[in-house]
C-alpha cells in the first residue's frame, strides 16, 4: 500500500462534517433562545452544550485530516466526536425532562420527517471554504422550520433527532476505516513496509546475495541476542515468511 500523504481537508465533503456544523449552529441559537438565566444561572449548561456541538464537529475534521497517516488515530477521534453528540444529546434529553416535554417517538412525523431529510452531495469549485459555508448553511435551512421553531420543545427534539443521525452517519465511518485498517494496514505498518522496500532496493545495488532457500534478495541483519550479539549476518528479505540466513565473514559469505 504505502505512505500516501493526501490533502488533509477532505473531511468538508463528509455529510457526518456538515450535519455536525448544522448541529453547532443550531445549538449556539437553541442556547441563545432557550437557556436563560432562569434555568442555568451559572452559565454552564449553556457552555458544555455549546462546547460539546464544537467538539464534535472539530474531532470529524481532525479525525479525518489523519486518515492519510494514522488510521487508527482517526477511527479514536471520530469516536471522540460520537461520544461528544451522545453528551450533547444527554442535556438536550436532560432539557425536555425538566419541562415535562414530549420526546419524539419512532414513527412521530416530526421525526420521520428529519431523519429521512435528504442532505444535497457537495459541489465546490477551487474556492472550497467559500463553497461550504454556502453549502452548510442552504443544507440547514431544510431543518429550519423545526430547529428555529418558536416552540423550545420542538426545537430541542430537533436537535435530539440530528444527534442520532450524526451517531450513525459516525458508526458507519468507523466501520469503513476499521476495514481500510485491516485491507492495508495503519502508518506504521505502511512506513515499515516504506522502510524494507527501500532497504531492499539499496541490497541490491551493493551484490547482496539470494536467499538459499526461496532465493529472495537477502539483507544484512545484526544478531540481537546469543553468543553471536552484534555480529552481522545475511537474512532474507522475506522473513518471517522465509529464515533463510548466510554468515558474513571478511572474505565474503557463504550459506548455512
């Protein structure tokens, strides 16, 4: 497979990018409409929610800018941003408690409505950051009657519904890189792989010897333990697949 470094803000293309930044949007105005004094005297609630939906979005692009080079670090970070919606979600659930409100059922036509709304495929020209705020904000606006409502129950229940179709739309990613993971390997397996090609290149510039036994270009090894520590020795380029090995002595090698 190999190192391949590529362009590190792919994730604005990302429909789990953009319904994540339509959940901070809507969060900011929710907690400016509808967190007041009287239920978070403190401010804090209105804070953690706020920095939860932030969150989120900002482990999705971090995440998703390391999929060249780490995919293990970015399968940890967009579970991050996962755990960050359900957090979200829990004060939001939190909220509607407090009021007594109606949570949505499954079937709830609010409900079915959000979560089978259609999120329009980007289409960017070169001026890409331009290109998604545009994007973002014509995406959101399909929500809007239910997120900007007046009602601070319809709203809240707006939002829940989004957390759970961002979860998912997060699983699903996960799911994907944890398959890229186990087809091609993370970056050091990747940066390994770099490392022995090249070292096999180089033996063959210098008249290594093949392998006795699978006839492989062999390359020089250093014994790391035994009687023989430290000396050099001829291993095949092959190994673990293939142990065949040949001593170096001054004058030249000879097999084993």
């Amino acid at each position: 497979m190999g190192v391949n470094i590529q362009f590190s803000q792919s994730y604005y293309w990302l429909n789990s990018w953009i319904a994540g930044n339509i959940i901070q949007l809507a969060t900011q105005e929710f907690c400016d409409r509808f967190v007041d004094y009287h239920m978070d005297p403190g401010q804090r609630l209105y804070d953690q929610m706020v920095m939860a939906a932030r969150c989120g979005v900002a482990n999705i692009a971090e995440g998703s800018a390391r999929h060249s080079t780490s995919i293990e670090t970015e399968m940890r970070l967009l579970d991050v941003a996962r755990a960050s919606f359900d957090e979200l979600q829990g004060d939001l659930f939190n909220f509607l408690l407090r009021k007594k409100a109606d949570i949505w059922a499954i079937g709830h036509p609010y409900r079915e409505a959000i979560w089978q709304m259609h999120l329009d495929a980007p289409n960017y020209s070169n001026s890409y950051l331009h290109d998604a705020a545009k994007h973002i904000l014509a995406q959101k606006a399909k929500f809007d009657h239910w997120l900007g409502n007046d009602n601070p129950e319809v709203a809240a229940n707006a939002l829940l519904v989004l957390c759970l179709r961002v979860n998912k739309m997060l699983q699903a990613q996960i799911r994907s890189q944890l398959e890229d993971f186990r087809q091609g390997g993370g970056f050091t397996e990747n940066m390994t792989a770099e490392r022995l090609e090249a070292r096999k290149s180089h033996a063959s510039t210098i008249g290594a010897p093949s392998c006795p036994l699978c006839g492989k270009t062999m390359l020089k090894r250093v014994q790391k333990k035994g009687q023989r520590q430290g000396r050099e020795f001829w291993g095949c380029s092959d190994y673990p697949k293939c142990n065949g090995i040949r001593e170096i002595h001054q004058s030249g090698f000879s097999g084993i």
